[in-house]
C-alpha cells in the first residue's frame, strides 16, 4: 500500500467519522427540541384546563358559563403571549392543538416526548384526526404513528390522507355536503391597521376566486402596473367583494385592449399563495 494510499484513506475515515459526529449531534438536537414541544402541549393544555376550573371564580358572573370560559381561557393565552411575545390568537391554537394532542392523541405526545417524531408529524396527526369519525380514531393512530416514526413529514400528509379516506364510514360526497353547510367568512385583526377576511366555501368556487384575481392582476400588470401580483390579487378581490367589479373592469376600454394584448403575447402570470 502506497503512502498515497494510506493518507487517503486516513482522511475518508476521519471524514467519515466527522460527519457522523455532525449526524449524531444534530439527531440529539432535534430529539431535545421534540421532547420540548411536548413538555409545551402539556403545559398549554394544563393551563387551559386551569382556565376552565377558575373561570366561575375570576370572571363576573353577569356573563353566561360559556362565554366566562372563553375569557377566562383568553386572559389565560393572553398572559402566555405577553411573556413570550407572541401573538394572542398563535397562543390560542397552539392550546388548541396540544388538548387536542393530549386529550385524544396520547400515543402520539409519548412518541414526540422520546424524540421519534416531531411536532410536524404531530401537527399532521391532528389536523387529519379531526376529520376521523370516533370509533376509527384507534386504528387510525395506530397505524399512522407507525408511519410517522419511520418517514418524512411530507410522505406523512399523503399516507395520512388516504387512510383516513379508507377508515372514514362516509363517501367523500356524503362529508361534502355536510361540509358545506359551514361555509361561512371569519374577520380576523391584524397588527398596523390590517386585517384577514377569511372565506370558508367550497373548493371549486374557492378555485374559481383564485382564477379570477389571478386574471385581474395578470391583465393589471400586461398594462404596466407596478403594483405587486399580491398586492394586485388583495385589491382586485376587495374591489370585487365591495362593487362586484375588479379595478380593471372600471377601465373597460382599457382592459379590452389589455385583454387582446395579452392573448398575443406572453406576460408574467401573478400566482396566488396559499396559507398554511
């Protein structure tokens, strides 16, 4: 064996033994961060069942029961978001979502607490679980966390998905209907004059919003507006949803010549994005 040969090798063990040193530390790392995110749900749905046990004590009893319970579970949230500096309503569902995860789903918080998933999986796990009927819930947790422990977060959203399709008791067509009896829209503040307006409708009419503010920025910007394609999207749906007509359909005889110009020639398209 050549000295070559030998420094060669010398180095691919060491840099073998670096990146598994690397590997090692980083897996510690994120079986410590999941192991917090657990000890986070429990504190959040302990404090939220705090809340609900002294909400008849610390809330005036001028209000009804539910609603002394809604603020007593607000102050609640709203004293974790002022030491944390986090917004009221993230605090709100994160406590949420972790007396879902302790409540229903306690496998799953014993799998974050050891480090074998982390709280995206878990995430995953509970927002497909709200849509699993009671008495498939068992079978469905069994056979997800499996799944969980041993792939990515990504293939965890598909697998998910299609098992909770087979476990459901109800066709898709029959939970369609009912779903789209909560159809509804939500206003939600926001910091510095903002706000969201949330709309909660069916996927082909939600798909066919999205078409239209597309085509409305798409036309805006073939003309030479400077505006952003999500600014353009916000203000084409807000002057639809006040007068019924996008800012271009007031300018229809510029929008005509926009709209046979921008058939002949090829413009940057303005995407939507979605939240998630």
């Amino acid at each position: 064996m050549t000295e070559t040969t030998t420094t060669a090798i010398r180095v691919g063990d060491e840099h073998a033994a670096q990146l598994a040193e690397f590997s090692d530390h980083y897996a510690d790392i994120q079986r410590r961060r999941a192991n917090l995110d657990a000890e986070e749900a429990r504190l959040l749905a302990r404090s939220a069942a705090y809340a609900d046990a002294f909400a008849d004590a610390t809330v005036p009893a001028i209000f009804p029961p539910a609603e002394r319970q809604a603020l007593s579970r607000r102050s609640t949230c709203a004293a974790l978001a002022m030491a944390t500096r986090t917004p009221e309503q993230t605090v709100q569902r994160a406590t949420n979502d972790a007396e879902r995860l302790v409540d229903e789903a306690p496998a799953v918080l014993a799998s974050l607490e050891a480090g074998r998933i982390s709280a995206r999986h878990a995430q995953t796990i509970i927002d497909q679980l709200s849509d699993v009927p009671t008495a498939g819930r068992a079978a469905f947790l069994a056979e997800v966390l499996q799944v969980a422990e041993e792939t990515t977060n990504a293939n965890l959203r598909r697998r998910a998905r299609i098992l909770r399709e087979r476990l459901h008791p109800e066709s898709i067509t029959a939970r369609a209907v009912r779903s789209e009896a909560d159809r509804r829209v939500e206003f939600e503040p926001a910091a510095d004059g903002m706000a969201w307006v949330h709309l909660f409708t069916t996927a082909p009419i939600a798909q066919g919003i999205i078409e239209r503010i597309e085509a409305a920025a798409a036309e805006s910007r073939s003309a030479g507006d400077t505006r952003t394609c999500a600014q353009l999207q916000a203000d084409a749906l807000a002057a639809l949803a006040l007068t019924g007509v996008t800012p271009d359909d007031l300018m229809s005889s510029r929008c005509s010549r926009t709209r046979s110009r921008s058939r002949s020639t090829s413009s940057p398209r303005c995407r939507s994005r979605s939240r998630r």
